[in-house]
C-alpha cells in the first residue's frame, strides 16, 4: 500500500465538499460536512417519532418533525413542461437546499423530487440513501409524498429504514462509524414523482462554534431545477471552486449574509478520466465562518500539547536514542522510524477520533496509532530529544488547491511532523513504513499547501521544493550469446534498482508480499515474455538504507532468442522495455481539464546483450538514439553496439504533477509509445538456414 492510499483515510475528516451523488442507479445521496456545534437534542414532543423495523444491531428511531423555520417554499416544476431527459429511467425534477448557519442544530435541509419516467427508474424513487455521522446527526424527514396522476399521497408512515454501518477502509485499518440510511418507500409504480423532504441534523461539538458547509452547483446528470439558500452571520467567506457561471447572489442585511443560486436548470457535467484529483470537475460553492488560517491553526494546536515534563516511557525511549546515536540527527532519525515502524497504522475514529489523537501512553501501550497518534507520539520523542518540532495540517489529495478555499480544519485530512534541526526544515512523515535514508535524501512529503501549527504561521505554508528529488527507477535486462548458437536457451538476467520515493515503496512492498510471492510474480511473467523462465538465481534483494537504495536481483534459463518463425518464414529476436508506460493519462487535446502525469518518477529501462554470429563475426548494427522533450516530461531512446554488446536503452521523466496540453504533447507521446514496443532485429535469413540445416545433421 502507497503512503497516500494510507494517508487518504487517515481520519481528519474533509467535509468541504457535500457532493449530491446521483449514481449508476439514480438515487439521490449526499456526503453532509462535518458542521459546529454542539449534539443534536431530541426533537420537540410534538413531532411524531416513527419506530422502524430492525435491520442491524444499530437500529434506531427516524424522526418526522416540521420544516425547519428558516425555510422558504420552492414551487414545484409542471413536469409537462420538463425539458431534461431521463437518465436511468428517471428525472431529477427539483434539488433545493437550505440552511442556516446560525441555527446549526437545524441541519441542512434538502429536498428532492424525483419522477420514474420508466420501470427502470423506479429504484430512484423507492429507495434513497442517506449518509451520516451517528455520533452527532440524527434524520429527520419533514414530507414523504408519492405523487400519482396529479394526486398527492402521503408516505408517512410507510416508509422503511435500514441503518448500515459504512467502513469502505477496512482493510486499510481503519475503522470511521460512519453509517448510510437506507430508505425504502412502499407502493411506488412507473410514473410515480417522489416528492421528499429531509434534514441531517446535528452538528459535531469539536468544531464549534465556527461551522463550514459545501453545495453542489452541478452534478453527474441533469437537474430541471436546483436551488440553494444559506445564511451566514456576517463576515463569513465563500469561494467557488470549479468552472460556474455568476448565478449566485449575495445580500447583506440585519447583520446577515444570505447566499443565493438557482432556481435554475443545470445541465450534467461530463466528468474527464485522468484530470489531477485537485481539479475539480464538479463546481462547488464552500462557505466558512472560520475568519483565517490563523483561526484555524489556533483550534488545532491544542489537541497536539505537550506536557512541560516527558512521561517515564517517553523519557526511557528518548534516552535509548541518545544513547545509541550521537549526532541529533541520527537521534531524529531513529525517534521517526521507531514511530513507522513500530507503531502499527490503524484508525478507531470513533467518539472524539475524527480529530483528537489517542495519548502517546495509549499508542505505546497498543503499539497502533493513525496519522494523529502518530504524530503526537514523534512530537513527544523529539521534544523529550529537545529537537524543535510542530504538527502539520495537510490534505493528501487535493493540497495543492487549498488555496482556492475560505480557511476551514474541514479541509484538512491528515497530519504530520515539521522538524526544525541544524538551520533545517524536514517535513517527517511518521505514518509510513520502511522509509530509509538519510534527513536529506530520505523523500520528504510534498501535499502543497500544509497549515503548519508552530504559533507563528498565519497562512498556509507551501510544502513543494524548488528541486523535488525524483523517484528513480533502473529496469537492467542482460543476457550472453556470443559465440554460441542463437537456437540454443539462455541465461536471462534482470536487476532493478530502486532510489528514494521508489525504495521506500519496495520496501513496504516485501513487507506485504514477501519475497516468494514477488518472486513467483517475476517468473510467471517472464515464463510468458520469454516463451519460458526456469529459475537459475532466487530473488535477492540487496537494501542500502543509508543511501535509500534497494536492488533487486534475479535470473532464468529461458527459450532461444529467436522467435518462430512466422507465415513467410521471417525469424526475428524481439526486446521490449516492458517496464514502461503512458507518461500522460490521456492525449486527447479536446479536455476541459488538465492530464495528469507520472510524477514524481523517473524511470530508465535498459537492454544489455552481447551478441554475434558463431563464428564470432560482429553483427552490422547502426548506433542510434531519439530524444523527446516538452513541459510534462522528457523521453530518449537510443541503441548502441560495440565489440558484441549491444545495449538499448529508454529514459522516461516526468516534470510535472499535472499540465494542459498541447499538440506538442501528444505528438511526443504518441511519438514515445511508438518506441516502447518491440525493438526487433530480423535476422539474416539464409545465414539461419544454414545454421539450423547444420544442427538438423548433427542430430544421431
């Protein structure tokens, strides 16, 4: 598992972006924000409380209750005079939002209606899922309506409710508590508009008493009439991230400000494959009452205190460190790989976990932790070391955008270590494992914009380096056939040496796997390449830490060479750099979006054999070599032979995360793949004859 598969679940919570999903079989489904304030309180006695039948051991109560007060009346589309197709056999015919921020306990009002143009669409309409947090949110649905030949029916009271406990990171470690409600709604036929109104009510106590919420301005299919409505105490900010027109309106008064979009048609967006995951393609509109960074940086360095004196354990540990290394350095070094790799990675975000780390005695005493345990346990070996030392708030996947967004902690998804030694900045990653190296060429992270908790920092700070060391890759292929029959099998040897990002990512690879399964992968692959692989050398794996190299070595017997022969009896030997790959995800120069690259990688495959006829007699083989070039990546190709030995070799860099593109780009791509198939060598055809006819006589 990569770092950022770990870190993307390490359990800060990003709720900036509440997306409606309207998915393969057209439900509507949304994500609510993680929202301030303080657990919700029973609703009013004379709502009335609908009891459901037990589907898991978490059942529980779903409460009716009225329209919150601050809510305004959306009329209702004729759906005569719809224009939108059905996708999936369903219309979206109304999407209305409304809140208040200054009634959080309120929740987020949402209404759909929903019509089942066909059979197919009858799913959108009978069953809806909810997403919520059941520390702090409850449901409650203020009207139920099924609406029939112009008739309106009540649902109240006929609705069905399954509370399903959602851990999609599981196998990751990690354990959230988040549940999906799953609501089923009786007797409902094609034809039917569902008509349904709900809040998610509740808000979570640890951001109080700011709160931040995000509003789809589009979504995946087609709505004949969204709106929104959210009002905010005066001074909060808003930002629209994402391609949208200037539909939304904004007043100030009574010391308010009030946020409108829509009632208005919105048409689908197509969603691009291979746009960077800090694009978004979907536009959103993100409102804050958080003031600053500074603010925000203030809520969150208490959950990160330290106590004036060490416990007993940590001062033990700090004290073996100092012991066994001299040099500060190496005695950060050794506190950082203790916490990687002998604190296992799990995440419990039950209770307060979403942002409060477990205590470094707890993590100790259960040698498991996630990104925030982690990072508590390395703040107080270093400051117990009395190395400088502060956490950081990061997003693993979209922190190059976080400047795009008013200051929220909901944007933030994980956390980690800035290290301050010897007039140096080290930005230390303790929820990984097996990272090696020294503290200036070990791979330090690179998540953009980071908000570091020192007490100093009011903005955010920019984790990229000017020179990002590039993760490096060297795929050797060799084999020896000079002065020997080209008929006969050969020995094929391989060695891959892995540095920097790549070593580390081995390593934990091995951990995984294990060396026979890695092994057997590698011959069953070149049992297909080179039409057979018989194992002549195991695996071994040869690991310099202190450089953070990591090579590893193998070798078959294989088949001859020479290929079959095809229908016109044309004999070739065919090589190919099969370690390489697209260095864009996509070439088509008609997105919207930009393409995403092989960054940080550099990649360099290359082909030693030494080769001549049985005579010992030199092929005629003519050097050669091609570079490509542009702003996303650097590519060359070139073949030498020289006393026998002919080497082919290929040389991928990619230059940057992400970029638009450009004709230049895709004609160097297209360009580039063309050299990465089969390098092929048609042999001299009477000479191989000869040869063969030779081998046939010499039989008994």
């Amino acid at each position: 598992m990569t770092v950022r598969r770990v870190l993307a679940f390490c359990g800060l919570g990003f709720g900036a972006v509440m997306a409606l999903v309207y998915g393969a079989v057209h439900y509507p489904d949304y994500s609510p924000a993680e929202r301030a304030g303080t657990p919700p309180e029973t609703w009013a006695s004379s709502a009335q409380a609908l009891q459901l039948p037990p589907a898991t051991s978490s059942a529980r109560t779903l409460g009716y209750g009225p329209v919150p007060d601050f809510v305004e009346p959306v009329a209702m589309p004729d759906p005569a005079t719809v224009g939108i197709e059905a996708m999936g056999g369903a219309r979206l015919l109304v999407v209305d939002f409304q809140h208040d921020a200054r009634d959080p306990e309120a929740g987020l009002y949402t209404r759909y209606v929903i019509e089942a143009v066909t059979g197919a669409g009858l799913t959108a309409i009978s069953r809806l899922q909810i997403n919520l947090d059941p520390r702090y949110q409850s449901i409650v649905i203020h009207e139920a309506a099924i609406i029939r030949d112009g008739e309106r029916e009540s649902r109240e009271g006929r609705i069905a409710a399954e509370f399903l406990r959602q851990e999609p990171a599981l196998h990751f470690g990690i354990i959230t508590g988040m549940e999906v409600a799953v609501l089923r709604i009786e007797d409902v036929r094609q034809g039917d508009i569902l008509d349904l109104s709900f809040s998610v009510t509740g808000t979570n106590p640890l951001l109080a008493p700011h709160h931040t919420e995000s509003f789809p301005l589009a979504t995946l299919t087609d709505i004949e009439q969204l709106s929104i409505r959210t009002s905010w105490p005066r001074g909060a900010s808003h930002r629209i991230v994402g391609a949208s027109d200037d539909s939304l309106t904004i007043e100030n008064r009574f010391g308010r400000t009030v946020y409108r979009f829509g009632p208005r048609r919105i048409e689908a967006v197509e969603v691009e494959d291979g746009a960077p995951v800090d694009y978004p393609q979907i536009p959103t509109l993100t409102i804050s009452s958080w003031p600053d960074w500074a603010s925000v940086a203030a809520w969150g360095r208490p959950f990160y205190r330290l106590p004036a004196e060490p416990d007993a354990e940590i001062a033990a540990l700090a004290a073996r460190f100092r012991e066994a290394h001299g040099d500060p350095a190496r005695q950060l070094r050794a506190a950082l790989e203790f916490v990687q790799d002998e604190i296992l990675y799990q995440a419990v975000l039950l209770g307060d976990g979403t942002y409060v780390p477990a205590s470094t005695s707890d993590t100790l005493r259960t040698r498991t932790g996630d990104c925030k345990a982690k990072t508590l346990l390395l703040l107080a070996l270093l400051d117990a070391l009395g190395i400088e030392a502060y956490p950081v708030l990061a997003n693993t996947s979209s922190g190059r955008s976080l400047g795009r967004y008013p200051p929220s902690p909901q944007l933030f998804d994980h956390v980690f270590v800035q290290a301050r030694l010897g007039g140096n900045i080290f930005w230390l990653e303790p929820a990984m494992t097996k990272q090696r190296g020294s503290l200036f060429n070990r791979v330090q992270p690179d998540y953009g914009q980071v908000l570091v908790l020192d007490g100093v920092a009011t903005e955010l700070t920019d984790t990229t380096p000017e020179q990002r060391p590039l993760a490096s890759t060297v795929y050797l292929e060799r084999f020896e056939l000079l002065q020997q029959e080209l008929t006969d099998p050969l020995i094929w040897s391989l060695e891959i040496t892995h540095r920097g990002l790549a070593a580390d990512e081995w390593r934990s690879l091995i951990q995984q796997a294990g060396l026979s399964q890695i092994e057997q992968a590698y011959t069953n692959f070149y049992a297909s390449y080179r039409r057979s692989a018989e194992l002549v050398m195991p695996l071994r794996v040869d690991d310099d830490e202190e450089a953070n190299t990591l090579t590893v070595s193998i070798s078959w017997r294989v088949a001859p060479l020479i290929g079959p022969a095809d229908a016109t009896g044309r004999r070739e030997i065919r090589l190919r750099p099969h370690s390489l790959g697209d260095m864009l995800a996509s070439t088509n120069l008609e997105r919207r979006t930009p393409v995403v690259t092989a960054y940080p990688y550099h990649r360099r495959h290359i082909i030693e054999g030494g080769i001549d006829d049985p005579d010992g007699t030199f092929w005629n083989l003519q050097d050669s070599s091609t570079q490509l070039a542009n702003e996303a990546f650097e590519f060359s190709h070139g073949m030498t032979y020289e006393n026998g030995l002919m080497t082919v070799s290929y040389d991928q860099v990619a230059l940057t995360p992400s970029v638009m593109l450009d004709q230049s780009m895709v004609d160097d791509h297209r360009s580039m793949r063309r050299y990465l198939g089969d390098y092929v060598l048609v042999l001299n055809l009477p000479a191989l004859d000869a040869l063969e006819a030779e081998a046939a006589t010499a039989k008994p």
